[in-house]
C-alpha cells in the first residue's frame, strides 16, 4: 500500500472500560500516525486510559458530532486520510486497511464500512439499527444515486475532501450528514463489509435505551432532510 498519513480519530463518552484495547488495536495495524480520542464530556477515566494507551486526548463539548469535528480539527497537519471509529469496542480495527487502501490508492475518496454486509455477532445491532442503514439507504438513492446499506461509524475519508464538503450536523446525524454530502459532492464512495462485535464495556448512548434510539432517530431523520432540501452552493 503507498504511504499515506493516516489520522484515527475516536469519539468516546464513558467508555473507560474498552478504550485502551480500541486505541492499542488501532495502532497495533501500524497504519496511524496517530490516534485521537475525543473526550466528549466523560465522568470516568475515558482520557487518562486513552492517554495511557497512547492516544492523543482532546475534548470537546456533548454532541457526537461536535467530537467528530473536534477530532479532525485536531489531526496533524501532513494527515492525509481521517479514519473515524467508536471507542465502545464494537468495530474491529484489524479491518481499517480494507477502509484505507482504496483512498491511498487513490480510486477512492469516501471508504464507509457496512455492518449489515459483514458479519455481525449475535445481539451486535438491533433490528432498529439494520432497518436504519437500508431506510437512510433507499432515501438517499434517488436523490445522488448512491446506495448505502448501513450508517455505520468506521468509516474513512481523505482529508481535502471532508474538508470541501461543509459538515455542520453536532448530533448522531453527522455520519448521515458525510454520506449524503460526500454524494452530492460526486466523491468517489465505496461500501465494504465489515465485522461487527457486542460493545466491550459500558453502556449504549443510542441502542441501549429506548429514549437514546428515539432521540438518535429524531436527529438522524432531521438531518436527512434539512441535508435533502438544502439549496446547492
């Protein structure tokens, strides 16, 4: 693969128990330069473990997307691909190659993993989540004509492209917000599958109760269509 500089960047919020296996694995691929973790307003040790791993700690305010942006405001400047993953232990960072070699070979601008096509272990997603991706997926077609299968959080992007493409979404709708500008933009996007395991340690802020899915679903279908109906620059 061509040498390429490749930034992780990690939100996470009270996941002190699996965060240094999630950073310990990252670099363990030996593809980042550098891991950073975005406390994003934890009440346990979340940063002093990620710190201790070997990840960079930055902190930002609540909001998942507000820690996203953080996170790449924060990469080093020669970064060159931003790899994103959650810090709950359910992505498998042993896959990030699969996610990175296309953009570093440069026939692709926009690597987004898909849960739904790889393999999942058992009580990993709820039906909620699955029904998500392909919903989000059959309402995106027709306006970009991209497919989309999953809305899933390890994704990876080059740079100069997230930087074109003017996020804005601070909520969970922001991986939603990268895939519908990404195909408006006309980035070149590829969906691969990925595995997906049970979260390593703590609680869920979206599956895990019914007032986190309800409210991640709200932000997530007001992005889809404020996105939808903004007026092209």
């Amino acid at each position: 693969m061509p040498s390429v500089s490749v930034s992780v960047v990690i939100p996470a919020l009270n996941e002190e128990e699996p965060i240094a296996d999630v950073v310990r694995s990252c670099l363990t691929t030996g593809l980042p330069r550098e891991v950073i973790v975005v406390d994003n307003g934890s009440t346990d040790r979340t940063a002093d473990v990620a710190r201790a791993a070997g990840a960079r700690v930055v902190e930002a305010p609540r909001g998942y997307g507000r820690a996203c942006a953080a996170g790449v405001s924060a990469v080093s400047p020669d970064c060159e691909i931003v790899v994103f993953l959650d810090g709950d232990g359910s992505d498998c960072p042993e896959l990030m190659e699969r996610l990175v070699r296309p953009i570093a070979d440069g026939t692709h601008d926009f690597v987004i993993g898909s849960r739904t096509r790889g393999k999942r272990e058992p009580g990993s997603m709820n039906a909620q989540q699955v029904f998500a991706g392909h919903l989000a997926g059959w309402l995106i077609r027709p306006l970009y004509g991209v497919r989309y299968t999953d809305m899933c959080p390890f994704r990876a992007i080059r740079r100069a492209a997230l930087a074109q493409l003017g996020m804005k979404e601070t909520t969970y709708g922001w991986n939603l917000e990268m895939q519908m500008r990404a195909a408006r933009a006309g980035l070149r996007i590829l969906e691969v599958p990925v595995d997906h395991r049970c979260r390593a340690g703590g609680e869920s802020k979206v599956s895990g109760t019914l007032r986190g899915t309800f409210v991640a679903g709200t932000r997530i279908m007001a992005t889809l269509f404020r996105v939808a109906l903004e007026r092209p620059r």
